[in-house]
C-alpha cells in the first residue's frame, strides 16, 4: 500500500466508521485502537515516558465529533474545521474528507494519524488501493511544548518512509523550526525532506516526498493542536511548494 507502512483510510465518516467498524471485512490494517485524535506528546527521542498525560483543564472545551462541513460556492477554497478549534483551507478541486481518519501502522508497532483530510489527486493505484499526491491532516496532543511535539512528528517519517520490514530506509533532511504565529498565538514549523524512497513493483510510493508539521495551540480537545501535509516529489503534476504554504497560511481559529 502507499507508502510501504500501508496507508489507512480508516473512515469517510466518523459516525459510520464507529457504527460499522465490526461489521465490515478488513480493507486495511488496524489502529491499535480506536482514534481518538488526542494522543500524548512523543518525546524526541527513542525512549518512552510511561507517565500519562495531564488531564485538560476543567474548563477546556472538548469535541468527540468533529465540526460539520463548510458549505461554499463551487470553485472556492474549501474549509474544514476540526475538533481542535481551527480550521484550515483546501484547494476548490481537492476531495474533503472533513470527517475522515488516515494515517500509518509503523514497523515498530507505533502508527501516525490524523484526522480532518484532505486529499489531492487521489487515485486507485493497485488492486483497489488508492494514493494521493498530497494530504493534509490534523491530530492533537493534550499538552507539551510546541516545538517538542513537531520536531517528534517529523522525525517519524523516516518511518513512514520505510520498507514494510525495516530493513531499507530513505534519506531524511529535517529543516527547521520556523517560528511564526496563527491567531496571534505561537507556532513552530517543520519539514522532512524524504529522499530514496524504497520502492517496488506493486508499491505506490513516490521517489521523494515532503513532509510539513505545524504545531499551535488548540481551542479545543487538546491544548496543542498538530498539522500535516505531505507531498510526493518527482512526479508528474506535484504539488507546488507554494500551494503547501498557502494551505498551511490558511490555518486559523474555527
């Protein structure tokens, strides 16, 4: 599947992914349990703190749902709100998947999702397997430092990346942090530069890939709210570094 760590598109929406979930033949591999699209802050380093998270503050909204679509006019950028309180901007010609969930099972057990997608340019690519050229996401971590957080998810695409065994990796080049700011309140950005993609025949992994993460404060749900946008690099109608940046100059309060 894409990607080598098999790409999960676990739901085209949440409710009908909860109700169904044990009713449907198994399309692709299982989270190690259901999303909740609040997860504990990974550290940066291999090591694994068995301390859990804080609880969110008595008084910090929380969403189990995430927000309904946003109805424009044809041709309009399109907006999906998320549970975290902000919302960010696809292009009028992307598939929204504003309640859907995707992400990867890792070699080491672990997996990466998000929820919140956008896709662009996604199609079957073999025996029913779908790859997109680009996707956007949007997950949550309860508390944590900014920059802590993104750096941690970034250095996971090494992961993503990866043979389905482990035993190839890409080249990786992670630039960053930039420090900016989206509502006034602090951000952090990062980029994973993937190259040397292991490849296959029945594989739809590109030869090189990018890998964007924006941390920011959250409104709601989680106190950090974390941003993803991958792209596939070397081929044909790529997505452009401009496009990337005007998705993420999207993001703002819901």
């Amino acid at each position: 599947m894409e990607m080598r760590t098999r790409l999960m598109v676990l739901a085209a929406s949440l409710v009908a992914f909860n109700a169904a979930l044990w009713s449907i033949p198994k399309i692709a591999p299982e989270a190690p349990g259901r999303w909740e699209g609040v997860q504990p802050a990974a550290p940066p380093t291999a090591s694994a703190s068995t301390t859990p998270p804080p609880p969110l503050p008595a008084d910090f909204p929380s969403m189990e749902r995430p927000p309904p679509t946003i109805a424009v006019p044809e041709g309009q950028p399109q907006p999906i709100a998320t549970k975290f309180g902000l919302t960010y901007d696809i292009p009028a010609d992307w598939e929204n998947w504003y309640d859907g969930v995707a992400g990867w099972n890792l070699t080491d057990g672990s997996s990466v999702t998000y929820g919140a997608i956008g896709y662009y340019d996604r199609t079957e690519c073999h025996d029913g397997e779908y790859s997109a050229l680009a996707m956007t996401g949007m997950s949550g971590r309860r508390t944590g430092d900014l920059d802590v957080i993104a750096r941690a998810e970034v250095e996971k695409t090494a992961s993503i990346y990866s043979h389905d065994t482990g035993s190839e990796r890409p080249s990786v080049t992670i630039d960053g942090p930039i420090a900016f700011s989206i509502e006034g309140r602090p951000a952090v950005r990062y980029r994973a530069i993937i190259e040397d993609i292991p490849l296959d025949e029945e594989s739809c992994t590109p030869p090189e890939a990018t890998f964007d993460v924006v941390t920011t404060p959250g409104y709601a749900t989680a106190e950090v709210a974390l941003f993803a946008i991958r792209a596939d690099r070397g081929v044909d109608n790529a997505l452009p570094d401009a496009e990337i940046d005007g998705v993420i100059s999207s993001i703002r309060r819901s």
